[in-house]
C-alpha cells in the first residue's frame, strides 16, 4: 500500500532549486539582472544548446541556468526563457557581442 504522506507535486509547483541542483543568486550585467543557478553534472541529465557558443552542452556536465530577473522566478513566462550555458560561456557573455 502507498504512503499516504507523501505529497504529490504537478508541474505548477515546480521548485527550481530541488529541480537544479543549486543555489540560485542574482547578478547585474549590461542587458540586465538575472538569475543564475549552477547545476552540478550529477543533476544534469538532458543536453541543451549553449547560447553563448552554440555548442552542446552535454549530459553530465556541471553548468549554470540563468533566466531574466524582470518578473516572479516561478512565472511560466520566466520558466520558458531558462536557458543552460556552459559556465565559461556565462561568465565570458559580457566580452561577445
């Protein structure tokens, strides 16, 4: 018989911090402030397209999650535009263009 206890969770109530694997802090850049959440390469088990080299990032490897700080963290708006980078590609998108 199933534990009666235990909480179901729909996608509504996804909680990015338990999702991601990290500690989400905000940072200020020329577009703007975003947040950002490393994500260890335990917790990464999908491959997603880096914005900054366009290049894979791939399953496995440690990265970071970064989505505009402009609205509420858990709007479905801000949810869809969570993009994966690579952590060098993050941390050098100032100096692109």
């Amino acid at each position: 018989m199933p534990r009666a206890n235990r909480r179901r969770r729909d996608d509504s109530e996804l909680d990015l911090g338990r999702a991601l694997g990290g500690v989400q802090r905000r940072e200020r850049y020329l577009d703007g402030e975003w947040f950002v959440r490393p994500v260890s390469g335990a917790a990464s088990g999908k491959a997603y397209r880096c914005p900054g080299c366009d290049h894979q990032v791939s399953p496995g490897v440690p990265h970071v999650v970064a989505w505009p700080a402009d609205g509420p963290w858990s709007d479905a708006t801000a949810l869809g535009s969570r993009r994966h980078w690579h952590t060098a590609c993050w941390r050098a998108r100032d100096r692109r263009r």
